[in-house]
C-alpha cells in the first residue's frame, strides 16, 4: 500500500509540474482527494500559518508597488548596474538577492531582469552569467529572509530546539550571501563569451538582437515613502520577535504570537501605505506581484497539504528506515531536502512537508539549520517563473534550456550555492550553536 500511497504522491507532483504555476497547488489538492477518499488515509494539515504569512506580505509589498516603490527601487538598481557594468555578474546578484531579502519573496526579480539583461549584452558580457545567479540568488534569499514564510516556520519549530529567530538569520544571511557571491565568481566564466557564441552570431544575423536605452521610469510622488513604510515593517517584524523569542524574553507570555504579528505587521503596513501613499486600492488586485503572490498560495496549500497527509500516515515506518541514515549521515538531509523542493517547488511549502518529519527523526539543529539552504532547488526544473522569465528576456539566446531539458544555464550556479550554502553552515553552525 506504501508504494501505491507514494505513487499517488508523485504523480500528482508529475501533474502539477506540467501544468504549471498555479497547475501544481491544484493537482496537490486532487493527490489528497485520491489519498484521503480513494486509500483511506487520515488528512494532514493544510499549512494556513504560512499561506496567512505569504498573503500578508504579499500585500504590504503590493501596496508598495502600486504606490510605486518596486519602480524606485528598480531604478537604484538599474543606476548601480549601469555605474559599474563590467561589474554585472557579481553586482546583478547582490541586488535581486537583498531585493528578495527585503521583500520575502523571490517574485522581486522579474523587474530588474531585464535591466541584468541589457547591462550584460551592452557590455558583450555573456548575459546568461548574470541572469542564471541572479536568478538563483533572489532564490536562496528566501531561506535568509526575515519576513519569508520558510524562514518564519523554521524559525518556529526550532526554538524549542535551541536555536532562536535572530539565530537562525545570523546564520542564514551570511552563509547564503558568501556562497552567492563565491558562485558569481565561477559563474563569471561558464559558457563560451558572448562573441563566440553560435546562436548568438546567428540572431545577430537575423536582426534579432535589439540593445534598448535606458528606462525612464516615471516615479510616482509617493513611491520613496513606501520603501520606508515596509522598510519600517520589516524593522518592527524583526524587533518583536526579537523580543519575544525565548533567548532575550523582553515581552514575557505575549498576547500576539510571532506568526500572527507578522501578519498585522504587514497588513498595517498595507493601510498606512495606502493612506499615505494615496493608492487606488482597486489595483492591488491586478498588480503581477498580488496575482504571483496568491498562485504562490495555492501552490503551497496543495503541495504541502500533500506532503504532511503521506508523511504523517507513514512518520513511524519512515522513522525506523531513515533515522539511523540521517543520524550517520548529517548531509542526507540537505539531499532530500533538494529532491524534495525541486518537486514541491516552493521553499514554504519544502519546509512545512518536511523539517516537522525531520526533527522527529533526531536530526540535530545544526544539521537542520546548514541543510536549510537546500530548499532552494526550485531551479531544476526549468519550469519556475523568474527561471523562464530570464530565458525570454535574453534575446541573445545564451540564457536557453537545452535539448535535454536539464543541461541549461541555472543548473551549476544553483547545485553550487546550494552546496556552499550548506557547507559554510556547518561550519558556522557549529560554532554559534
């Protein structure tokens, strides 16, 4: 029956992956109507605590967009990509890795593509270096972020464990940002140079390359104030709980939990943003960052409700089989963890399936915390938004997916930061904890 159960699961996962985007939350939703209806087997929980975070935020980030903060933002970057464009692998990164650091999620990206894109091309530089560690680090911040709902949820189930929300981020943000910036430097010579390149040279003879101006972003009068409001959100987010964590116990027994904080927080970020900023509320709805945002929801609702239905059914056979593996081999986890989002494609809902099932098993903290960056391997597939994003927006044809779907541009850059991620925090880790 385990195998028939698993099958089921993984199908789905397959359905999901082929309808895309929003497809794989609804073929979630169908995997747990085969499992619970058709094998009888209990439903788990549908994660609501980090859906509640995700649309949260993603409010406070779209009433900053349509205030026209994205915009303002967009334009520091472009200014800063295009004062050093020689610099554009190693800059491109920083600037969608602290764009998804802020912003909690890695949706952030699709703006300042295009700028990486003609920034790169302007200077003959191969565009797909760039963009394929751009994308990959607006991924990894999301395991850095301290308003993302992966990091929140992990931040929760760890602190009986020893290891408090600042701890968590002291040891995610520098690990993650080393192993980006360590990968831009290998980045920086994948891939033949742009001159050499055959399928550039031939839409180049086609007059298929185009080289645009600089934008000329209009920016709205209230657009540099909302950057300071959900700046200042994310402040308050981080400062309570700060204070309320069971390591500095400033506020004791709080009457408004980290989760829900998060959650008012944003939503009063939304109002004052919306009252000060003088948005037409109207159009938070058909903003891109609200509609990705609320897909986001969906994915995760059914993937991880998938996930916690099989792995609660069977959490004492895989108990006995895997917990001596993992305790003998600590870097297990991160291997899982990899496979596992790669499927799930969501680091929230990677998290919500699996860390609980972990820690069950005696993993240690340590190991939790290192392997954490391994949620990122949404970039396998070249199915994700921003990955195709990225492929479009590169006229010059050196961002592609190859023939045999797996062999393009994000794959080293994305295994490579994963494991540096992962071994740098062992390393720290074990030091702080």
């Amino acid at each position: 029956m385990l195998v028939v159960e698993l099958f089921v699961v993984l199908l789905a996962i397959y359905l999901g992956s082929r309808l895309g985007s929003i497809g794989i939350g609804f073929a979630g939703g169908l995997g747990v109507l085969v499992l619970t209806l058709g094998l009888h087997i209990k439903p788990g929980a549908i994660p609501f605590d980090v859906i509640e975070i995700i649309m949260a935020v993603i409010a406070a980030i779209t009433a900053m967009q349509v205030a026209g903060g994205m915009d303002y933002l967009v334009s520091l970057a472009e200014k800063l990509l295009r004062r050093q464009p020689k610099y554009v692998t190693f800059l491109a990164p920083l600037v969608t890795y602290f764009m998804t650091l802020l912003a909690g999620t890695g949706h952030t990206a699709f703006s300042t593509l295009p700028v990486i894109a003609e920034v790169a091309k302007e200077q003959g530089i191969r565009p797909s270096r760039p963009l394929s560690i751009a994308v990959v680090a607006s991924q990894v911040a999301i395991t850095a972020s301290p308003i993302s709902a992966a990091v929140v949820f992990a931040a929760g189930i760890l602190e009986p464990h020893g290891v408090s929300y600042l701890m968590l981020l002291g040891i995610c943000i520098p690990t993650t940002l080393a192993a980006v910036l360590l990968t831009a430097v290998v980045t920086n010579f994948l891939g033949k140079e742009l001159k050499d390149d055959e399928v550039y040279q031939q839409r180049l003879k086609n007059g298929e390359v185009s080289v645009r101006a600089a934008s000329t972003l209009e920016i709205k009068p209230g657009a540099k104030l909302s950057v300071l409001l959900f700046l200042l959100g994310i402040v308050a987010v981080v400062g309570y709980a700060t204070a309320i964590s069971d390591t500095v116990k400033l506020i004791a027994n709080p009457v408004l939990p980290c989760n829900e904080a998060i959650v008012v927080f944003m939503l009063t970020i939304a109002t004052l943003i919306a009252i000060t900023c003088k948005i037409d509320t109207s159009k938070v709805l058909s903003a891109s960052t609200f509609k990705s945002g609320m897909s986001a929801c969906v994915c995760v609702m059914g993937v991880a409700w998938l996930g916690d239905t099989f792995v609660k059914a069977h959490i004492n056979d895989i108990q006995s089989t895997a917990g001596a593996l993992l305790q003998s081999y600590h870097w297990m986890v991160a291997v899982v963890l990899f496979f596992a989002s790669m499927l799930l494609y969501s680091q929230a809902a990677t998290a919500k399936a699996l860390l609980p099932a972990t820690l069950v098993l005696g993993v240690s903290s340590v190991t939790l915390v290192a392997s954490f960056a391994a949620v990122l391997a949404l970039f396998v597939l070249p199915t994700y938004p921003t990955l195709l994003a990225a492929v479009e927006m590169d006229d010059t044809g050196s961002t592609r997916i190859g023939k045999y779907v797996f062999n393009h541009a994000f794959l080293v850059p994305g295994v490579l930061t994963i494991t540096l991620s992962v071994v740098f925090g062992f390393v720290v880790g074990n030091i702080v904890l």
